[in-house]
C-alpha cells in the first residue's frame, strides 16, 4: 500500500511510503480520534492508497510552527 502526505496548507504533496501492512503505532496514527482520523486520513479502496493530510516543512515554518515554544490558541480555556 501506497501512503501519500500532502499538505494541508498548500496542498503539495511531500512524501510517499510504500508499506506492505499499516502499523498505526509506527506512523503515529493510533492517537488519533476518530474526528481527527476522518479529517486527516483519505482511504482510496480503488487504488488501496492513504492520502494523509500533515503540514510541509515550508508550510510549518511559514506559520511561525517551527519554534518549539509555540503554542497554539483554539480560542478556548480549558
């Protein structure tokens, strides 16, 4: 099986992994809820291929991610 990466951000694809089964622990997958695995993973039975929506480097840097200190505000208070 075929796992693409393409960024959510600007939409280019960066990586490709052929893998024979999906090991989700490996790929990072198994945290994942299952919102976030309806946004973010793209199942295609016809070409049996994931497409998975991340972030490219560029794009991470681009939007200031990059500095481990950053932090992200949701706009909510826990």
């Amino acid at each position: 099986m075929k796992i693409y990466y393409t960024c959510d951000c600007c939409g280019e694809a960066f990586d490709v992994l052929e893998v024979e089964n999906i090991d989700e622990n490996k790929l990072g997958f198994d945290c994942l809820n299952s919102d976030e695995r309806r946004d973010i993973l793209k199942y295609d039975a016809l070409t049996n291929s994931l497409k998975v929506l991340s972030l490219c480097d560029a794009c991470i840097e681009e939007l200031g991610l990059a500095d481990e200190n950053t932090t992200i505000n949701y706009g909510f208070v826990h």
